[in-house]
C-alpha cells in the first residue's frame, strides 16, 4: 500500500518526506486556502520534494476551463496528477488529460457507480472519501471493498483506488486488509501510525535495564 500525505503544509510534508514514507501528496482547494499560500507556488514545492504523484486540483466547473486549468497544472511538474471532480465535464476532462499522457485523480467519489465512470475515463486514480461517507452514517469502507471487488473484474481498469478522507489509523488499516492501493492521509494519522502504548511502556523498561549495566555500544 502506498501512503500519501493529504496537506498542502510545505512543513509538514518536508518533515514526513524524510521518514521515508511518502509515496505522493494530495491537495484540494480547501487545503491550499488553508495554506494561505499561491496555490501555482505550492503545487512546485511540493513536486521538487516528493518524487511520487502530487495531487492539484482544478477549480474550475465547465469542462473548456477545466481542460485549460489542468493542462497549466500538469506542465508545472512531471509527477503533477491534475484532480477534477466527479462531475460530467469533470470525467470529460479526465479522458481528454489522460489523453495527453498526464495522471488524472478524479475526486469526491462517493458510490460504486462513479468509481467505474472514473476507471472507464481514464483516470489514474479515484478518490473514494470514507470519512465523509461515515461522518453521514454510511459505510465508507464498504465502499472501498466494493470498488476494489469490481475493478478486479476488468483487467483494463488501470485506475488506483486513493482511499481520501481519511480520519484515524484504522481506516488505514482497513483499507490496508481490502488491498486498496494507496491511503492519502491526513500527517497526525500518519504519526499515530507508528503509536502503541505498549511500545512507549517496553521501550522504558528497556532502557532502564540498559542503564544498569552501565554499558556502552558504541564504547565497547
Ligand atoms: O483531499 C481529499 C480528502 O482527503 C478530504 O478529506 O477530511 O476533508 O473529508 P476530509
């Protein structure tokens, strides 16, 4: 499984990229508002740090902009994947951009039906959003299990499943036990990946056992 980070915190990925655990960033509008930075900028920096995929949104709604807007976006950098959204023109501008040869990430997906139109458009990935399917008292995970169970039906599908939305570790987990090919993550789910009370609590002892043998690794 591939982790991406979901953030546009130039911080935050420089920080995570040297754990050796980024495989891709995304980024939506609402991220890059957070920001508070220009969104051209952002997208750049974030492609010279990470090799992998970098996730950028178009804001336009009608495909001729749309069409326009990723084609700016995707000569920014080589590992840029221009994100449109599940909408007709959207899915228009998604098989015209994976005509040109660039990565699509067709976003807010939240049914079966529009991850097929997705895989059918070309896109390189769809972004199914469990948190917001859960935040609704729908399954999000069951979403994911029955994208992946149909996609493995057609070997032409080339599309990567995105698991978005993400909110806590065991969705990445989860998603993980389904097969989904990539969990873009918020960076403090990424962090609590690593946390297990009884990892803090044995390494303490340890240490401590350690200490009163007065030892010395690099000494000895
Ligand atoms: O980037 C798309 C997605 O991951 C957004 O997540 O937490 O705003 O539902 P969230």
């Amino acid at each position: 499984m591939k982790f991406f980070v979901d953030t546009a915190d130039t911080d935050e990925i420089r920080d995570l990229a040297a754990t050796g655990f980024v495989d891709g960033v995304t980024t939506n509008p609402s991220l890059i508002a957070k920001s508070g930075r220009k969104f051209l900028d952002v997208v750049r920096e974030i492609c010279d740090m990470v090799d992998g995929p970098v996730s950028a949104e178009v804001t336009a709604t009608d495909h001729e902009t749309m069409l326009s807007e990723g084609r700016k976006l995707a000569q920014l950098a080589r590992n840029v994947a221009v994100k449109v959204p599940m909408t007709p023109d959207g899915l228009k501008t998604c098989r015209a951009l994976a005509d040109d040869g660039a990565m699509v990430n067709v976003t807010l997906c939240f049914s079966p039906g529009q991850a097929i139109l997705a895989a059918k458009a070309g896109a390189s990935f769809v972004s199914p959003f469990i948190g917001r399917l859960d935040d609704i008292s729908r399954d999000g995970m069951q979403l994911i299990a029955d994208i992946i169970a149909i996609y493995r039906q057609y070997d032409r599908f080339g599309t990567e499943v995105l698991v978005a939305s993400i909110r806590h570790p065991m969705h990445v987990v989860e998603a993980a036990k389904l097969g989904a090919h990539i969990a873009t993550m918020p960076p403090n789910v990424l962090r609590q990946l690593y946390k297990h009370p009884l990892t803090d609590a044995g390494l303490a002892a340890f240490l401590a056992d350690w200490e009163k043998t007065g030892q010395s690794i690099l000494d000895s």
